[in-house]
C-alpha cells in the first residue's frame, strides 16, 4: 500500500498550489463599453431616378438631402425616396416625398444588410447623404 499514500501528499500539493494561484490572479478589467461612432457612407448628387446601393452594418443610417428647383421646371417639382431591400428588391418604406426646393433629415433603422435607396425624382436637383451609426469600443 505504499504508492496510495506517495499519491495522496502530491495530490495535496498540487491542489494547494491551485488555490494559491488562483488566488493572486488578477480578475480582468472589463473592456470599455461600446460608443456610437457616425460614418458617412456616401454623397451623392444629381437630376431624374437613381439607385443607390448601401450595405449597413448597423441597420442604423440617417439620410440627409436637399432639392433645388430646375432651372427649366415648368411646374414644382418632386422628391421620394425609398428603401429597398438589395435582396430581394422589395420596397422597405417610403422615407422621403416632397415637392419642390427644401431639405431634411431622415433617421431609418432596420435589421443590418444590404440596402437600395431608390430615388425617383423630377423637375429637381438633388444632393443626398447617408451617414451610418455604429457601435464600437474606443
């Protein structure tokens, strides 16, 4: 019966050592919390119907635009913007319909992906911007 008790002081040893290790480890800081971060994605500016293809890592953005008049409108003219899904093509919502000049601000928020802002416009010069927000650690 001698190897039982050889075992069980080395056993014992070992488990001590555990625990005094244990011990003098230092708990980890946690990692600093996450900051939202605004990104422009794009500008882009122009006249009549556009696609605009985003991808959002998000599903966070703003939209910023403005419209100017044509010089050769003969009527008010007209702004919408809608969000579709690059997918599948299907019209998301609606986010943008206006006549005339102006100019505003659109925050949309959906699941991340890949996103087409389709632009059906006339009689008007347009300038748009997206800007996505994002988490991040700093």
């Amino acid at each position: 019966m001698g190897p039982p008790f050889i075992l069980r002081p080395r056993l014992a040893a070992v488990l001590a050592l555990a625990v005094v290790l244990a011990a003098c480890r230092q708990v980890a800081p946690p990692p600093p919390p996450l900051v939202p971060v605004v990104q422009t994605m794009g500008t882009w500016e122009g006249r009549g119907d556009h696609t605009i293809g985003i991808t959002s890592q998000s599903g966070k953005f703003q939209i910023r635009w403005r419209t100017t008049e044509s010089a050769d409108a003969m009527a008010p003219g007209v702004f919408r913007v809608t969000v579709h899904s690059a997918v599948s093509g299907r019209p998301l919502h609606e986010v943008i319909s206006h006549v005339g000049a102006g100019s505003g601000v659109v925050d949309y928020e959906e699941d991340p992906r890949q996103f087409n802002l389709m632009i059906a416009s006339a009689d008007v010069d347009w300038v748009v911007t997206v800007d996505e927000t994002v988490l991040t650690r700093p």
